[in-house]
C-alpha cells in the first residue's frame, strides 16, 4: 500500500492563487509513488475562496478543505490542518507560491532517508524591501539571544513532518503560538533545506505591520522569561542610582552646604524611575495577559465545515 502524504495549507482571501497552486501541487506529486491529501484551511475568508475550495472538492476527492468559523490566524490554521492531517508524512505550507511546490519531492526524500523533520529555510524572498529583510534579521538575533532554544534564522512554516512528530506536536495546546519555535525545541531528527522564496503569484500578504508584532511578540514571550530577568536587573540598577543620587544629596546639602532647591532634577528622577516600573509592568503584564487566556482553557479555533470523513466539529 502506498503510503500517504499529507499537504496542510492555511488559506486567507487568496482567490487568485488556490487554483494556480492546486495545479502546481499535483504536476509535482503526479510522478511521484505517493497517495496525497491536499487538505486547505480555510482561515475565515471573505472572497471567494471557499466556493473556489468546494469546486475543487466536488472535482477532485484529494481535495479536504476545513472551513474555520472565523479568522483565527495563521498558526491556529496550521494547527489545525495538523491535528486533521491523516498522512505518514504532513508537509505545511503557505498556497501563494512562495513555498515552491516543486520542493515537495526533495522534502520526501530527505523524508525517506530517515529525517523525521525536514525544515526548509528562506535565504531570501525575492522583490522583499532591505528593510524587511533587516527586521528580520535582527529579529532572529534577538529572539536567539534572549531564548534558551535556538531558532533558525530565516525558518519558515514550510517544513515536512513525520506522523511521528505530528502526533507529539497535537500535544501542545497552547494559544499563543510560535509553530517555528515549537518544532525546533521538539527535537527528533532534524535537517534543514534552504530555498530561494519567490514573488507571490498573485495578491499581497496577509500579515500586517499588527499581525506581525504580534507574532513576533508571541516568539519572544513563548521561549523566553528573560524580559522579567531584564525587569529585575533593571530594578537593581535603579534602586544602586537612587542610592548614589541620595548620597550625592547628602554631600550636597550637608559637606558643600550648596543645597539650591530646584524642580529639574526631581521632576527627572520622577520621570525616570516612573518610566522604569511602567516598564517593568508592561513586561510582566504581557506574561500575565498569556496566563489569562491560558487558563480560560478555551478551544484553539472553531470549525464550521470539517473534512468530509470527519464529524469533529470543535478542537
């Protein structure tokens, strides 16, 4: 029996590229020995994607679309598309053409070489602004530094997996999701593969400059409590200027006897320490606003319409 591949794609408004990328995934499994499931996420979309999707469906029984309730992002799209993927191998990847389908292939035989995690990695994305490219760089640097786990630099959710590590990730039902992160600190056997992203086929990204703080927010905060190390350290440090700046008082008024009342300098040392422990809150409040939607415990995401063989309507 041939063994079965699983292809997971989130879909947003991309009306103009399901068809294009349909074709191009079925060219690239068409030679392959390989039975497959194309298993598109709907993640809410207001164009015409799902009767783009349905059409599909009713043409070619490959075809497994999953209607979501509503918008529920990216990686809760994933996810879901992975706890519903029923391959011995699970690729996920995005359906504008910047993941090439004709990586497929090569991601199954690196696959069928024994690597249970095959991940690709983006050297560049063409027609991308230098200052997209610097963000993100840096990004990645900082995200390293501060996390305990390393994050390849440049990682995408284009990757293959084994059943054996899907089953392990559908372990993990955290909200606040950073699915790059999640994979690498899994361990398993590893390689990596890198690829030159092209231009969208067509539309534009998704991801806005809000949806992309947040992620990244979510990368910071999920593999790292360092930021509440840099409150407490940035706590010493001002309480060790207090005490020099009170010291510096004393001198002042009692050794120089030039003591000269002024509001300059405690409307500054208001401001600075004020600004300090606003800080600080803002830091902890984040993690703590992460605990809030932790322990609510609810759903991960809400399916209005399931792969047809299934009858789960909530996960």
């Amino acid at each position: 029996m041939m063994k079965l591949v699983s292809i997971v794609v989130p879909v947003y408004n991309e009306e103009d590229n399901i068809r294009h990328f349909y074709g191009a995934v079925c060219e690239n499994m068409a030679a392959l020995d390989y039975d497959f499931e194309l298993i598109f996420v709907d993640d809410g979309s207001k164009d015409r994607s799902r009767a783009i999707l349905r059409e599909l469906e009713q043409k070619d029984s490959r075809v497994q679309p999953i209607f979501l309730a509503r918008n529920f992002g990216h990686q809760l799209a994933l996810t879901c598309g992975l706890d519903h993927a029923d391959g011995d191998a699970v690729v996920t990847m995005d359906g504008d053409m910047q993941h090439p389908p004709e990586l497929i292939p090569v991601l199954l035989e690196k696959w069928e070489a024994g690597y249970e995690v095959v991940q690709t990695i983006r050297k560049t994305t063409e027609g991308v602004s230098a200052v997209k490219k610097l963000t993100s760089f840096y990004y990645y640097k900082l995200l390293n530094m501060l996390s305990s786990v390393h994050i390849q630099e440049g990682g995408s959710d284009f990757r293959l997996m084994d059943r054996i590590v899907v089953q392990a990730f559908r372990r993990y039902r955290e909200h606040a999701r950073f699915i790059r992160g999640m994979v690498g600190a899994m361990g398993y056997r590893q390689i990596q593969l890198e690829f030159v992203a092209p231009k969208r086929f067509a539309g534009v990204s998704k991801f806005s400059p809000r949806k992309m703080m947040n992620f990244a927010l979510d990368g910071i905060l999920a593999y790292s409590t360092l930021p509440l190390r840099f409150g407490l350290y940035g706590g010493l440090l001002c309480g060790g200027l207090s005490i020099l700046l009170f010291l510096h008082v004393l001198f002042t008024k009692y050794i120089a006897n030039d003591a000269v009342p002024g509001w300059a300098t405690i409307t500054g040392c208001i401001l600075f320490f004020g600004g300090v422990q606003l800080a600080i809150l803002g830091i902890i409040g984040e993690y703590i606003g992460r605990i809030f939607e932790e322990v609510k415990n609810r759903p991960l995401y809400l399916i209005a319409r399931g792969k047809p063989k299934d009858e789960v309507t909530e996960e």
